[in-house]
C-alpha cells in the first residue's frame, strides 16, 4: 500500500517444496553458467580460510563475512545482465553479515509488536483499542486482495473486483500485471501438473497458455487443511481457520449463514481455578501458574505427624 505496487508475490518454499515455485527453474541455467567456477576462500592477500585462522571468533566472523560478500560480487559477474528465455536475469547481492530489516514507513519500530498481539487479541478486546483496531481493518484489507497458500503470498491490486474499492483509486500502473491470469480463487496461477512429463509441474510462462489449471494447494494436501469459502486464504491448521474468520469475517454464524459451510469447531480455552483466568492453550495456563504461583497439588493430602510430647500422669 505504501509504494503503490500493482501486484506483490513473496514466496518461501520450505525444504522439498522448491520443486511447486515455478520461479526456481531458473536455478539450473544458473548453476550451468557457473561450470568451471572457483569462488575464493580468503580474502585478498591472506593463503588460509578464516576458519582455519588461529584468530579470536568474532575476527573470524568478520572474515568470513567479507569472503562470502566478496564471493557473492563475483557472481553477480556471471549472472546479472545475462538473459534466460527472453528475460533478463538481475542479480542482487545480500551482503553477509549485515542486517537487513525491513524499514517501517507509517508506524513506530514497534508495529510488529502490535500486529502480532492484534491477531492474538479477541475481537472484542480489539474494537476497544484503536490502535489495533486501525491495525485490523488494513488487515481485511490486505486479505481482500490476498492470495495466501502455503508457502506463498500474492498481493494484487484489482483482484478484488471492486470498482468502488480504494486499491483502484490511481489504477495500474504495469499494463502487464492485466495479462497475469485471475479468478475468484487465486491471483497467480497455482502449482500444476504437467501431463506431458509425469513428476513435473508446469512453469509460470506454461500455465499462461494451459487448458486446465489446478485449484490452488490443490497437490499439497499434505500440508493443507482447507481453504476459506469466502476468499483465497489456505487454512494451515485449525487454529488459523479459526482466528481467520473471527476477525476476517466476522465470525462462524456470520460465515456460515453465506457460504454454508459446516460450523468450526470453537476452540477450547483453559481455566485457573485460583484466579479463573482464561488461556487459549494447556501452555499458556502452566505458563500463568508458573509465574504467579497458582498451583493446587493433587491427590490426598499428606500425614503430618504430630509433634509427640511427653505428659506425666498423676501418682
């Protein structure tokens, strides 16, 4: 919202799911433009690796960074400017050793914070605080014009289909995003199968021209719990399910009521018997007893044996 993009993707395939981001084929005609390739161990005018360097540990860290920034300036050599199926490759070099935060434009340095106790908040505790409040209606916002999987996220803006909505106040800017195809239950085409190499999945550039097109986490259904009946969000659990629609959409009777879809399963909360304070977890409530003290031992209670005394009878 702040820099006005048309479409935003950030996608982060967990370990084994590299193979569903039709982007990474771009992987091998890279590793092929580095054939014959020696990268450098050590820095300019030393013979030995940092980590073999008899120096203190936070030297060696400083080296090593510097040997893997040097080693990623070179590939930049390789592969920036070079073109892959009529596009052109850009290489961008992340330092090592540097932090690179994401700069907050609009709030304090603490809107992560406060995002993150929103969506643990109730939805009652949030309409009593502006704050998070503001915080949750950019939220149905972005959910709006979301297209949440697993693993990946797709802002776009229009996807909505709403004239009257605030995302097409200054309208598109890259004439290319209107070429992207999208429909009602995804804004970027998901992972499918390509019929004619059995294992393989179809590329970005394939899906463009496809007849048919899988449903979105369609072939994840290992990881995927279902997805919600009144826009693209995929459910990775129960809990998520249930936080989704009672701040999205207002809660189960409301959803229900439209969609029709089977009431959720209320999530089940967990009583002090000192204080009868209530927590969404077994966790949180051991966490809570823990600290303030509130613990009630179990079984019987114990003998105590009396302190004997000694009492001298008369005559």
């Amino acid at each position: 919202m702040d820099n006005n993009f048309d479409m935003l993707v950030v996608v982060c395939n967990a370990p084994g799911f590299s193979r569903y981001n039709p982007i990474e084929h771009l992987w091998s005609p890279c590793s092929k433009w580095l054939a014959g390739v020696s990268l450098p161990s050590c820095l300019p005018g030393e013979t030995v690796a940092p980590a073999l360097q008899n120096v203190s540990y936070e030297e060696r860290r400083t080296k090593e960074d510097q040997v893997f920034s040097n080693a990623l300036d070179q590939l930049d050599i390789y592969w920036d400017g070079k073109f892959h199926d009529g596009f052109r490759v850009t290489s961008v070099g992340v330092k090592s050793g540097v932090s690179h935060a994401p700069t907050l434009t609009r709030y304090s340095q603490g809107d992560y914070e406060n995002v993150k106790n929103m969506l643990k908040s109730s939805l009652r505790a949030i309409k009593a605080d502006e704050v998070k409040m503001q915080l949750l209606e950019e939220w149905r916002y972005l959910v709006k014009h979301m297209d949440r999987r697993w693993g990946m996220v797709c802002f776009r803006k229009g996807s909505c289909r709403d004239d009257s909505c605030k995302c097409m106040t200054n309208g598109l800017s890259a004439t290319s995003v209107n070429k992207v195809p999208c429909s009602d239950t995804w804004c970027l085409p998901p992972v499918t199968p390509d019929t004619d190499n059995p294992g393989h999945y179809l590329t970005y550039r394939q899906t463009l021209s496809a007849l048919c097109i899988s449903k979105p986490d369609q072939h994840l259904k290992d990881v995927m719990t279902d997805r919600c009946p009144r826009c693209r969000y995929v459910f990775t659990s129960q809990a998520d399910q249930h936080r989704h629609i009672q701040l999205v959409h207002g809660g189960n009777r409301v959803l229900n009521e439209i969609s029709g879809s089977e009431p959720v399963p209320k999530k089940s909360t967990y009583r002090c018997v000192v204080c009868s304070q209530e927590y969404h977890s077994k966790y949180q409530l051991q966490k809570h007893k823990n600290e303030s003290g509130h613990t009630v031992g179990r079984g019987r209670p114990k003998k105590t044996n009396p302190a004997s005394t000694c009492t001298q009878q008369p005559g």
